[in-house]
C-alpha cells in the first residue's frame, strides 16, 4: 500500500519537499505532463488560507470564482450595524492586507502540510520533508519566474486567488493613472477641450 511504502522508505515514495503534495493541486490531480495546471488551487488549500486569514467562517465558501460579496466590506457592514457590539476583525483587516501574496500562499501551504501529517508538534523538519525549503520552492514559483509567459502565469493566478479570498471589489487599488483613463474622465477631458477649441476660434 501507499502508507507502507512512505513509512518504509520504498522508492517512488519518499516524502520530500521536493513532491508537491496533491493537495495544492485543483481536484487533487496533477497531470505529469503539464505539472503547473491547477497548481496552487487545492480546495483545502483555499479552505486554510481563509480560515487563517478572513475567519474560519468564511472557509466553508470556497465555491465560484470571488463572485459573492466582498469580505472586507462585509465585516466593516457588520461592525456598524451591530453598534456598539464588537466585532472582531479578521487578521487580513488586522494587517491591512486587501492581496493575496506568494509568500502568505507558502505559509498557508506549510501549515496545511502540517495539519494533514501525524505528527504532534511543529518542527522544521518532518522525516525527509523540510518545510523551510518547501516554503522557499512555492516562494520562488512566484517570484522567480523563468520567464514573461510564466510571470503573466503567476500574475493571473495571483488575481484570481485575491478574488477568491477577497472577493471583487477593490476599488482602492486603481491608481490615479487607470482613474484617468476611465471613460468618465476621459470624457470630461474631451468636452473640456472642445469647449476650449471652441472658444480659441475666431
């Protein structure tokens, strides 16, 4: 069996930093050929991150793609329609974290492994799994792309956990220069510079 084979150290089933575990993956599959498609989209995954950072609670809804309602705005709502009852905060609103980042992914990632192992007390190193160079794998996933296509890659995936997590608004992101460019100001430009080319003519 599987478990007599990790516990007996038998080839093909030595557990090392160096496997990333099927729980990372979407559906729990990995296809050999193509190792990155549904990477880093385990639901239990998904289900720590959030337990972890925006309530235990809110890690029982993991369906969709970030199309329900906003987290942040939520627990905010929460705290002014209960008055003066207190609301805790969750730790993203503690830290002021509104994005998902490759290094929260990895910790989530770690604590997960931990979780699911059989061991009764955090240490660096489990048996053959060292978890500070499985931390730094996952981490340079992201950050060490080989390439532009794989950092659109990431970049995608990195959107698509934030809304996830967070949900879709995220309106203070938008910088003055994407504010500009929207079509309502573009278009109070535009008539600006009508009414001053009209008035420039004789």
């Amino acid at each position: 069996s599987v478990r007599t084979g990790i516990r007996d150290r038998s080839e093909g089933y030595i557990v090392t930093e160096l496997s990333f575990p099927t729980y990372l993956y979407d559906k729990y599959t990995a296809d050999p050929d193509n190792l990155e498609e549904g990477l880093f989209k385990g639901r239990i995954l998904i289900q720590g991150y959030k337990a972890v950072f925006t309530s235990p609670s809110s890690a029982k809804d993991v369906e969709g793609d970030g199309d329900g309602a906003d987290v942040i705005w939520n627990n905010a709502r929460a705290r002014k329609n209960f008055g003066g009852v207190k609301v805790k905060k969750h730790v993203a609103q503690i830290i002021k974290m509104r994005k998902v980042t490759p290094r929260s992914i990895a910790y989530i990632a770690c604590q997960v492994r931990f979780a699911l192992s059989s061991v009764t007390s955090w240490r660096s190193i489990d048996g053959d799994f060292d978890y500070v160079l499985f931390w730094q794998s996952i981490v340079d996933f992201f950050e060490r792309p080989p390439g532009r296509e794989a950092r659109r890659r990431v970049e995608r995936l990195l959107q698509w956990w934030t809304r996830k997590v967070f949900g879709r608004n995220h309106r203070d992101d938008l910088t003055s220069a994407a504010k500009e460019n929207m079509s309502v100001n573009a278009l109070a430009r535009q008539r600006a510079q009508r009414d001053d080319a009209a008035f420039d003519s004789p």
